[in-house]
C-alpha cells in the first residue's frame, strides 16, 4: 500500500495522460498475481472485487470520528481541515503527519483491514479499527487508504487509462483486455488472464450476468446537437432485466444482478420458449391493452417470493426487449447497435406479448425529438432513451453512448460554489461545478454537476469563474457564489458528504440563469420539502 500511495502521488502530479498510464503499467508489471488484483481494485478506488457481496459501510461521520479521536485534534479544526482540503482522505494525511508509528502496510495487509472493517458491526467498533489504523501507518499511506474507502482516488486516472495501464503491463491491447473486462465484470480478472496468456478463453458465461450498460442523463434535446446521429427508444419505467436463455432454459437477472426469475414465472415460460441460446437486455414493465402501466403495478410482483404461474394477475407483465448480447454462442457486443438489433429482430419475429421489442425512431432535428419525447410521454412512458448509431454494447458503463431523457421530478435554482476542471476536451475548462442552495444568510452544497452546458457556455463560464475565485483546495477552485445555474435531478438523498446534509441525484443543467442572482436561488427548505415528499410518493426499488 505504500509503494501504491508514493504512485498514486506521482500520477497525480503529472497532467500528461500517457505518463500517468506509463507509470501505472511499470508499477503493476512488477507485482505478483495477488498484488495485481489487489492493485487493480485500489487504484480503480474499490476494496473489494465487483462481483464481492461485501460493503465497507464507513460513512463521513465515521472517518472523521476516528482521525478526531487518533489524532487529537479538535472537532472543530478536524471538520474545518476536511471542508477546507475538499477531500477526506488528503485531510486524514494532513492530520495524522507526525503522529504516526510510520509501520509499512502491504497490499495484503490492506485488504484484510478492508475485509475487518466491513465484518465489524456498527460504527463505534468501525471507528475503533479505523483509530488503530490512523496511528500505524504513514500518513501518505493513509491517505489512500481512505480514498479507497470513499471510493475515488482523484489522481485523474480514469477506468480507461487504468485498463490501458494494466494491458500494457500483461502485454496485450488495450481492446482486448477491456471486451475480457466487460465480458468478466472484473478487470482484475480478465489482468490475471491476460498475464497468463488465457485471454481468450474469457467468454461470457451464461446465467451468470453481465453487467449493464447505462445511460447519461440529458435535461433537454438542447443537449444533443446531431439528433441524426441517434435511434430514439422510449423510456419504459421497468424493471431493467437481462435475459439468459438456453436448451429450454430462462433466466430473468435485475440490476442489482439478482436472480428475478422467480417474479415472472409468465416471462420465464414465453423465453423458455425461445430456439437456441441467448443474452437479451431488455425491461420488464406491467402491460395492459398494448402499453405500459407504471412500474408501481409490478411492486407486488417483485416483493413477493414466487407468483403462481396460472392465477390471474393484477398486472400482467411484458419484456419489452432492446438489446442482444449473446446468440448461440456468438458474442455480440463488440457489434455495432445496428446489427445486434437485427438480429433481435431476427430472434424475435413471430412472437408476441409478453415478448416484445422496444420500438426504435429517428429525428433529424432537436425539434422532432421535442415531439417524440411528448408522443412517448402520452404513452405513458416516462422519457426518451437515445443511442448512438454505431456505438457498442458497453457492459458496466455510462459513457455517454446511451442518454436517458425524461421528466425531471423538479429543477432548483442554485448558486456554483466551486469549480473543477473537466476530462478529454474540457480538461483546460472549468467544466465540473459543485453548487449550493440558500440556508439563513449562508449557502450549503448539495450536489455537483458536469453537463448541460454548451462548449461556447464552458469557455466562458470559466472565465468568470477564474475571477470569482477566492482560493484552491487541490483541484478545487473555491468561488463566491455569484453564477446562478437551474438544475435538473432525479432524486433527493440524505447524504454525509455535503454540510446541508443533502445530496441531488443524478443532477445535470437545464441553462445558466443570467437574469438570477445569487439571493434568489432555491433555499434548504425546498429540498429538504421535495426530499420529504419523495418518501411517500410511491417508492422505487433500489434494484432498478
Ligand atoms: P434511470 O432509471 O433513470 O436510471 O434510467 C436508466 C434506465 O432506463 C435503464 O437502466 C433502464 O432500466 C431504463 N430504460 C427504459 N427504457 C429503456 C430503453 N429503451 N433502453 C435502455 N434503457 C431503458
């Protein structure tokens, strides 16, 4: 842990995108089997295995309990130092330097404390182990040891660049070893096999799930400036289910890839049906007289255990099918959208309900998805999902190949506190904006975001920022809240991680609010209302 932690400080201070992955690759080439997994995990900021059931289940609170009691600090100097360095982690470094016993940790000894913690019940016994912890070990080692917890490191190596690192270090190409990723769900694995020259024996395995692909959220047809480029599906409001089928045999898997068959013995007994064997992505939705009835009429499906195959059910269900990922034994998700559509087509023609496949449209202008967004919204679905001609199956990510558009459940108008650079294109751009809502005469944040805006709207908030700008706390430029933004989101959740004690999901930018000022923005209140109000309008199941 502490060779990784003197790497990771050295990645994070090179902006150059090929050093950083030269570095990671000769780090990596030098460690064992074991290490290299353990490495992989740490560095992608998990310390467990994707497919690993455990959780850490260390919040904020705890972490920050915990360097209080080891480092004898003060409360209030301890929240201060973490609100001013804008990362925990780094805090904790800072905080601990010189009153450590500076032992070594090793990769292998890092994962047990990971395994120890997640073991351990309830915070206090948490926060012990964590106590122990800040005072053994070299604060720079600290520090990413609780970047892992937290779950980012922040040395700007994006999953790409480490997969790119980790296939150079094995010796095989980037693409290969990335499909072998997606294709296991875990890069570590697909390393291993890589390092061993077993790549290819890395197949998708049926009824063992795959993960999802996932989509961008978009707030407005503002944010897709070449509609033609796209195939526009609706926005069933289901339950996302993969699909295994083979030999007479069905399989229904959710997105927390449980196994849901056993909800949908008339779904299961329709794809059973089907020749030969097969990966569908698809969504289960309640269907009645040719449409979708909202996803509440499948609650009681989901809760129960298992649903009498030939009782008459409330809510009958469909698989509305839009994706294929496996045909008798042919992989197909390196294949262009296109042709795995064609042959979804192709596996399902002649059937009908409850199998079904998602009705796919074009536009040619902004406008026109305006109108298919209203059309698919009388439907009674709740949106749009667009994907982009020629794009791959992109198992476990949300790059921005799929968008999702659809009502958002509020906007806010809120005030940019902070500034951040951007990735890619945008990475000289302050494109990454974390902002806040009114509370009394002060503004407390509630959420980050980092689309919506146009590159001509970027370049020139950045310039303004750079103004605003009243200090720096690592990559974080600190600004007075002056620039209004209204905001889009999906949700409101309880959160640590922010002063106001609230977070926005999935939050991205409707327009910047020129004609705004700072003092007009949405209050605390408000969001601690619609937070209220979403726990009893009818709830949705964390597994969606
Ligand atoms: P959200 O539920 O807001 O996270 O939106 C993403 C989800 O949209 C996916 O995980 C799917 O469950 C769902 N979805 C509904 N219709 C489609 C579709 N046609 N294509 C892809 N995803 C869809």
């Amino acid at each position: 842990m502490d060779e990784l932690a003197e790497l990771a400080e050295r990645v994070a201070s090179r902006s150059g995108r090929r050093e950083k992955v030269a570095l990671v690759a000769s780090y990596l080439s030098a460690l064992g089997d074991e290490d290299l997994g353990r490495a992989i995990r740490f560095l992608s900021g998990r310390p467990f295995g994707p497919r690993d059931p455990r959780r850490l289940a260390v919040g904020h609170v705890s972490l920050r309990e915990a360097v209080t009691a080891a480092s004898g600090w003060d409360a209030e100097t301890v929240t201060l130092s973490i609100r001013e360095v804008g990362d925990i982690g780094e805090a904790i470094g800072l905080l601990m330097r010189g009153k450590t016993a500076e032992r070594p940790l090793s990769l292998a000894e890092a994962e047990s404390l990971y395994r120890e913690l997640a073991r351990r019940r309830g915070a206090v016994e948490k926060e012990e182990l964590l106590r122990e912890c800040f005072l053994r070990y070299r604060p720079l080692t600290l520090k990413y040891f609780v970047k892992v917890i937290t779950g980012d490191l922040r040395i700007g190596l994006h999953e790409k660049m480490l997969l790119e690192a980790v296939a150079a270090a094995c010796g095989v190409k980037p693409d290969a070893l990335r499909a072998a990723a997606e294709r296991t769900g875990d890069p570590a694995e697909a390393a291993l096999a890589a390092r061993h020259g077993r790549l290819e024996q890395i197949s998708t395995r049926l009824f063992r799930p795959l993960d999802f692909m996932l989509a961008r959220p978009i707030a407005s047809a503002r944010e897709v400036p070449d509609p033609e480029n796209w195939l526009v599906e609706d926005k069933y409001d289901g339950i996302r289910a993969q699909a295994h089928v083979a030999a007479g045999r069905a399989a229904l898997f959710s997105r927390g890839l449980a196994d849901v068959t056993q909800a949908f013995p008339d779904l299961a007994a329709a794809l059973e049906r089907l020749p030969g064997s097969a990966v569908l992505d698809g969504e289960v939705v309640a269907w009645r007289e040719g449409r979708a009835l909202p996803f509440t009429a499948l609650q009681q499906r989901l809760a129960r255990k298992a649903v009498p195959l030939f009782l008459p059910l409330e809510a009958p269900a469909a698989y509305v099918a839009y994706d294929l990922l496996l045909r008798d034994g042919r992989e197909l998700m390196e294949l262009p959208i296109e042709e795995r559509r064609a042959e979804l087509e192709r596996l399902l023609a002649g059937h009908d309900e409850p199998l079904l496949v998602a009705p796919q449209r074009q536009a040619t202008d902004q406008d026109e998805l305006v109108r298919l967004f209203a059309e698919a919204r009388a439907r009674g679905n709740e949106g749009l999902v667009l994907k982009r001609r020629g794009s791959r199956y992109e198992a476990g990510r949300r790059g921005g190949a799929w968008l999702k558009w659809k009502q958002p459940l509020a906007t806010l108008d809120v005030v940019i506190t902070a500034a951040e650079q951007g990735h890619g294109k945008r990475a000289t751009l302050l494109s990454d904006y974390t902002f806040a809502v009114r509370s009394g005469d002060r503004f407390v944040n509630v959420g980050k975001a980092y689309s919506g805006l146009t590159d001509q709207e970027i370049r020139e908030l950045t310039e303004r920022l750079r103004a605003l700008a009243t200090a720096r706390a690592g990559p974080i430029l600190l600004v007075r809240p002056e620039i209004v933004l209204e905001v889009a989101f999906d949700g409101v959740q309880k959160s640590q991680r922010h002063e106001s004690g609230y977070a926005l999901r999935f939050p991205r930018i409707v327009r910047w609010r020129r004609d705004k000022r700072p003092e007009d923005v949405d209050s605390l209140e408000r969001v601690r209302q619609i937070w209220e109000a979403s726990l009893s309008s009818p709830g949705r199941s964390p597994s969606r």
